[in-house]
C-alpha cells in the first residue's frame, strides 16, 4: 500500500466523520425538520459515497496489513 492511497484513506475517513458531526449539528440546530428539505436527498448520496470510498481504503489497509 502506497503513500498516497493511505494519504487518500486518512482523508475520506476524515471527511466522514465531519459530516457526521456536521450532520449532527444541523439536525440538533433544525430538528426533525432537515428530513423535509429537498436537498436531503443529494446530501444522503453524497455521505453515503463518501463512507463507500472510505470503508473501501479502509478494507484495502486491513487486506495490506493482513487483518
């Protein structure tokens, strides 16, 4: 496992975590009501294709370091 793809891991695992937090934020700052908005649905896909890419670096690193 090269540099860069522990370098790429590290940051989509990263980005993750902050849009969870941001998420969170939101949610406690609107309530329930985020899941009415329209966008929901883009911002559900985009974490959702994060979190992929991410636990795909991440099993990557696991199947390097004979996990």
């Amino acid at each position: 496992m090269n540099k860069n793809l522990y370098a790429f891991g590290a940051f989509f695992l990263g980005l993750s975590v902050a849009c969870g937090l941001l998420q969170s934020i939101i949610t406690f700052e609107l309530g329930t009501g985020i899941y009415t908005l329209d966008s929901i649905v883009v911002w559900v896909i985009g974490v959702s294709v994060i979190s992929v890419v991410g636990s795909v670096f991440l099993l990557k690193y696991f199947h390097y370091r004979k996990y």
